[in-house]
C-alpha cells in the first residue's frame, strides 16, 4: 500500500509542479499525466505536463492544450524545466525509457515523485511511490486524488478510465483485478461517456495507422512449432507514411490473439540503432525475465525494452531468448 501522506507536504508547500512520463506516451501515462494535472490545478497549485515523443493520434482528444512537447535544442524548454522544484514522473521507473528529456531531468536537483505500477530496477527518485499490484498508474492516481479529497470531476474520470482500459486491453489483459473493474464503474458514475472514450481509442484509426500494420505484416514471422509470432517496423517504414511511433500501438496483441502462439514480440527501430520491443505472453509464460535480460522490465505477460543495437541484430538475439524461455517452462 502506498504511503500518500509521505508527499502531502511538498504538495501542500510547493506551487509549482512538473509531470513527465516515458518517451513516446500511451495512454497510461497521458490519462495519468492530465489527471493528476487536473487535480493540482484544482487546488489552487501551477502544473504542467511536459513529454517526449509521438503520442498515438487517437489520444488527441485527452490533450486541450494539456501537454507540452520537449525539444532538446531548445533553450526556451531547457530554461523551462529548471524551473521546477518538484518533478512528478508517472507510469516509469527507469530513466533510461525517458529519452533526451529524462536525462536532462535527472541533472535538475528537484524533488522527484514516481508513482508506477511497473517492477522498479531499483531507487529511482526521492519518492517512489509503486504499487506492483495496480493494474495501472491511473488507478494509483485516482487513490492519491481519493486520498486527498480532491473532486474526481468528469475530465479527471475521463483520462482516469482511458488510461485504465488503455492498460489493462478493455479489462481482458491477466493484470486486470476486481479492484480496477470496480474503480472504472465508479468513474463512470462521475462521469465518463464509456462508449465515447472506447470509439475515440479503439475505433479512430487512421489510414496511415492501417498501412503501417500492412507493412509490418509483411515481416511476419513464426518460430518454435508457431508458439512464438514476431514481426518487425522499420525506421524507414515509418518515415514513408510520417506515421507516430505509437500508431503500433496495439500491433503486439494481434499476434498474441493467434491461436496457439505463447509469446509475441513487437520490433519497432528507431533513429540512432536502437530498437524498442514489446513483449506479449500467455498459457503463464513469464516474459518479464526476457525483457530484463536486455535492459527492460514489465509485467509477467506484458513487458518491453530499449535495446541499442542494429535491427536484424535485435531481433535474433531476442527471439533466441525467447525460445529459452519456451523450453525452460
């Protein structure tokens, strides 16, 4: 159980407040970002969320002016960052998943607050406030707003619940529990419009979205007897279409969907050899092992990694990985 009484009263002394997450954002992090956003502002206090990297378009609607995107050459948003005491970090624990921003922010001597649900690697700032159990960030946002009496007004359930259906795939995923079942029908009772958050998310892709899946589908591949499904999007790919890193956003539960895989993996290279994977697993398949073993972490059937290294590279050594962690279960 989180000790949210350990920052009330930096929250109750400070006036301004920065939120950040990891780099590229989804849902999670933006729901939780702009709620907690929501809620300092409500008591009379400054905040602002700053992140880095391209969102998913379909999360567009959460924004209304909410979210400030960093640029590492500029003067402006360096001058900008240090002018925080305290440093909110929600939905990571790692600083080596928060890009050019989170290293810059590591320098900055502010206060530091993480509130996650992941498995830390270990001590990330002054307060790590991390509960494995959650099902996702927002629903320890939600606690620490229920906490402080604050008012869950209908914006504040909104990014609630989007970050929570966001993190738990619309309560099918093994992390979902009744606790966050029984959050979410309490934040439509205060508000949500649940079918109007499930169209704006899951039935709001755009064309550059589906052909993005076009191409990625040509890189299909099966391993392991068709237990392991992977596919892989290439830096240049996404370049053709100017799609956002997270229009794959989803990409990995698809293969995961095919019946008898037990472990999916995602391949997406970015700029500067460095590939970004995310892992899927089911039929009790822990692949958080996997992603630790190059630098990553997550959930048991859910988890993902920043790996330096050339695409092909990559993915041969993960897969390999892979198919240790197959024959040893």
């Amino acid at each position: 159980m989180i000790h949210w009484d350990s920052i009330k009263p930096i929250i109750k002394k400070e006036k301004r407040f920065l939120i950040t997450s990891h780099v590229c954002p989804e849902g999670d992090a933006l729901g939780s970002a702009v709620a907690l956003k929501l809620f300092l502002q409500q008591i009379k206090k400054e905040a602002h969320v700053i992140t880095e990297g391209k969102y998913a378009s379909q999360l567009n609607f959460m924004n209304k002016g909410h979210f400030r995107s960093f640029r590492s050459d500029s003067p402006e948003d360096q001058k900008f960052i240090e002018s925080f005491k305290v440093l909110f970090v929600v939905d990571v624990s790692d600083w080596g998943h928060m890009g050019v921003l989170g290293e810059h922010l590591r320098k900055i001597p502010s206060t530091k607050i993480c509130i996650d649900h992941h498995p830390p690697k270990g001590p990330f700032g002054d307060y790590d406030l991390i509960d494995r159990t959650a099902s996702a960030t927002g629903q320890l946002i939600y606690q620490m707003i229920r906490h402080f009496k604050g008012k869950i007004t209908p914006e504040i359930a909104t990014a609630l619940y989007t970050s929570i259906i966001t993190d738990t795939g619309q309560f099918a995923f093994p992390n979902t529990t009744s606790d966050v079942i029984q959050i979410a029908a309490e934040l439509v009772k205060m508000g949500v419009d649940h079918y109007d958050v499930y169209q704006k998310v899951y039935e709001n892709n755009n064309w550059t979205k589906l052909k993005l899946m076009e191409k990625a589908l040509k890189s299909l591949q099966a391993d392991a007897n068709n237990q392991i499904a992977w596919m892989k999007i290439t830096d240049q790919m996404y370049q053709e279409l100017g799609a956002p890193f997270d229009d794959a956003e989803g990409f990995v539960d698809q293969l995961r969907a095919i019946h008898g895989v037990k472990i999916a993996i995602l391949f997406r290279e970015l700029p500067n050899h460095q590939v970004r994977i995310n892992i899927r697993s089911k039929e009790g398949i822990n692949v958080s092992d996997l992603a630790k073993r190059f630098g990553g972490g997550g959930h048991p059937n859910a988890s993902g990694a920043l790996i330096n290294g050339k695409l092909d590279d990559v993915v041969h050594d993960v897969v390999e990985g892979a198919k240790q962690i197959l024959n040893s279960h």
